[in-house]
C-alpha cells in the first residue's frame, strides 16, 4: 500500500515541480511556435533534442527509484522510508570518510 501512494505521489510531484518549470513554463513563453531556421542548425537541434531525452530518462529513473526503492517520493511532504544509495554512474573517487561499498 505504501508503494502505491509512493508511486501515485511521485508522479504527482513530477508533474507539479519539474513538469511546471520544464513544460508548462517553456510553453507559456513559446506556445512551442519554433522559426525555420537555417539548415546547418539542424545538427545543432538534434544534439539538443538528444540531451532533453537524455536528462528525462534520468529524471524519470531518479523519481522511479524514490518510490520503488525508497517508499517515498522527492517532495519534503512525503519524505523517503529508506536512503537510496544506487547511482548512474561509478563512483570516481571515494567519499572522504564515508564507506565505499555503495
């Protein structure tokens, strides 16, 4: 049961914060109206088009695992059961004093 409301509040929070500063606020200003532009921008646009789905797959994964592994979600109202340790990328160095077994 507790997953159920970590995952149904996750969502929630996704679409409040992120959604509204990512999505609702790009949109007031632009309506999603682009000019043509050029056609040695295009490469350009898809580099930039590959890191917006780039950062969305790793902010839909950072919200998953709050709520799958850590019964909770970001939002500070419903904070986290457990501390999720797990990451994208390999530690480089360890942390000063802390245990690098994570």
């Amino acid at each position: 049961m507790r997953r159920a409301f970590a995952v149904f509040g996750s969502a929630l929070f996704l679409a409040l914060a992120p959604g509204t500063l990512a999505g609702l606020a790009p949109w007031w200003i632009s309506r999603w109206r682009f000019e043509s532009l050029a056609d040695w921008w295009l490469p350009l646009q898809v580099v930039g088009g590959l890191l917006v789905v780039a950062g969305t797959l790793v902010l839909l994964d950072s919200f998953a695992r709050f709520a799958i592994k850590g019964l909770g979600t970001p939002a500070p109202v419903f904070p986290t059961r457990y501390l999720v340790i797990t990451r994208w990328l390999p530690r480089l160095r360890p942390w000063p004093g802390g245990n690098d077994q994570a």
